[in-house]
C-alpha cells in the first residue's frame, strides 16, 4: 500500500495496537477505533506524541463515520475463551452489526478491508492441519459457540459484500498467536503458563495434556495481515505457525525458557475445547510469499520481559 488513511478496528487490543505501529512504520496515518472492553490503552501510550495517529473511544456495534479513508482493518472482538465467557453477547453484536458497520465504511468510500477471522471456525476439525477449504466442525449452541459463530458470521458478511457491492475484502484466519500486549490474564496457553511459571505457581493443564496447537509469534502474523491487504485474494487465509506442539511440550518449553522449577498440573479438558490445531499455509506461502521465521523458543524469549513486568508490579 502507498501512504494511505487507515482505519484499525480494536486497536487498542493485542494485536491491533502491533498492526497500528506498523502501519505507522510504514508511513501511513491511522484512526484507531476501541472501545476499550479489552483493549488497553498501555498498548497504545508510545503513541501519544504521533501526529499520524489518532484514538477514537467508540463501539463499533453503533454507526460512525470516520471520514474517508483508503483501508479498514476490522480486528474488533474479544478473542480470549475468558473475555468472550465473559462479554458473550457483545462478541456475538461485534461480530454481526460490528463487521456490518466497518463493511459499510469500507463501501461508501471505495476502501479495502481486511477482517481478522479465526481458526476457531474449524472448531474441533475433523480435517487435520486445517486447510482453508475445509468447512469446520463447529457446535452452534456450545459455550465457545458466541465466539465461533460470530466468526462465521463476519465471514459470510465480508463475502457477500465483495460479492453484491464489490468491496474489496480480504479474510485472514489467525491461529494461536503470541507476544508482548497479549493480556497477562487472559486464559490463553502461552499467557496463563508463562505467568504460572514466572510466579513459580504450578503449571495448569487441561485434559492429558496431549491436545494440540501452533503458536505464531506476532511479528510473523502482523506480517502475514500486512501482505493479505496488499493482495488481490479475497478467499480466507490460513496465517498462523504450522509447528504443531501438544499443550504438555508447550509447557515443558516455557519451564525451560524460564527456568521456573514450576511443577504440572492436569485439570478437566472445557467442554468443546479444540483436540487438535494446526494450520496448513500453503496458500499463504503460494500467494504472499509469506511463512514464519520466529519459532517458540525464540518467541517466548521475547516475551519474557514483558510478562515478567506484571510478576514484579
């Protein structure tokens, strides 16, 4: 993208406040969008002084208009299974009347737009990696179901406006994703085992241990989103980190990386949790060129000062 007005959705949050800075990296002036349910205003506070930003305090379930702009990224949602348990309705109004608002920016002024989906519309897939035309196995009325399905929705939505009105739209499917400004509280793998270890509290476990995922770094995912903008594809993609470790070696991993003498403990599996997830990026690496170069334990090395942080305050 040449220097353009861009609207960042949620960018307040994890990785909307990582695709703001680099936006901004690469020129381009950004209105940023928040409510702030889950987003944090931390993740933000390095940009007070940039005159190429700019912090709107808005629901985007509720209509605005943010004047012209050449780009929308729609990364607003709770993403976390703490934050959606909590917030279930609003997940399931940003993901409907949300995306529907941020398509309608999108159309009145001939702008791109890029919608932050999720691997969690494989559910607990049945297709193993999960590759993009695979339709998912997903329980509509379950307790993940208001994260889930507002996903599916978004989808729908972007593909019938890029159908009926043009737009032009991308999808990107994020897998498991990592860093700094991930919440530290959140109920995610890495956040709740790297808190656990760094406090020296016993390391919690759900099921065996034996479930599976694939952790991307951030900087490798907001690489991947900044590639889908500029592409001509309007299909969903897969962008997450192929490596697939079971949730026990991911533990073992961050002891190691740590070197918290944490001892592992196993709880009750949630119900619907995902058994196995992994992404296939073919089309990724075919289409943008793009695969991941930060691999776990150099990822959680990164991360370490930053959880470390919220241990020491």
């Amino acid at each position: 993208m040449s220097q353009q007005t861009v609207l960042v959705t949620g960018a307040a949050g994890f990785l909307g406040s990582h695709l703001t800075d680099a936006l901004l990296a690469q020129g381009h002036s950004v209105l940023g969008v928040d409510n702030l349910c889950t987003g944090n205003l931390a993740n933000l506070a390095h940009l007070r002084t940039e005159s190429r930003f700019r912090l709107l305090e808005h629901d985007i379930c509720q209509p605005f208009d943010p004047g012209p702009v050449d780009y929308v990224f729609n990364l607003a949602s709770p993403a976390s299974p703490v934050d959606y348990a909590r917030l279930g309705v609003e997940t399931l109004l940003v993901g409907s009347a949300g995306t529907m608002n941020t398509l309608d920016i999108a159309r009145k002024y001939q702008a791109g737009y890029l919608h932050a989906s999720t691997s969690e519309c494989y559910g607990d897939p049945e297709v193993h990696p999960q590759v993009e035309t695979y339709w998912g196995n997903v329980n509509p009325v379950g307790p993940r179901s208001v994260y889930d399905e507002a996903k599916r929705f978004s989808e729908a939505a972007v593909m019938a406006y890029h159908r009926y009105y043009g737009v032009n739209t991308h999808l990107v499917r994020i897998f498991n994703t990592y860093g700094p400004r991930l919440q530290a509280n959140d109920g995610r793998v890495i956040s709740n085992l790297m808190m656990q270890a760094l406090q020296g509290k016993p390391l919690t476990i759900y099921g065996d241990g034996s479930q599976t995922r694939s952790f991307c770094y951030v900087s490798d995912l907001i690489e991947g989103i900044v590639r889908l903008a500029r592409s001509e594809e309007h299909m969903p993609v897969n962008i997450g980190n192929p490596v697939e470790w079971t949730i026990l070696e991911c533990a073992q991993e961050v002891l190691r990386v740590t070197g918290s003498a944490s001892e592992i403990i196993f709880n009750p599996l949630p119900q619907d949790d995902p058994t196995r997830r992994r992404p296939d990026i073919t089309r990724a690496k075919t289409l943008l060129g793009w695969e991941p170069t930060v691999f776990l334990r150099e990822g959680l090395e990164r991360s370490i000062d930053y959880f470390r942080s919220f241990v020491n305050n």
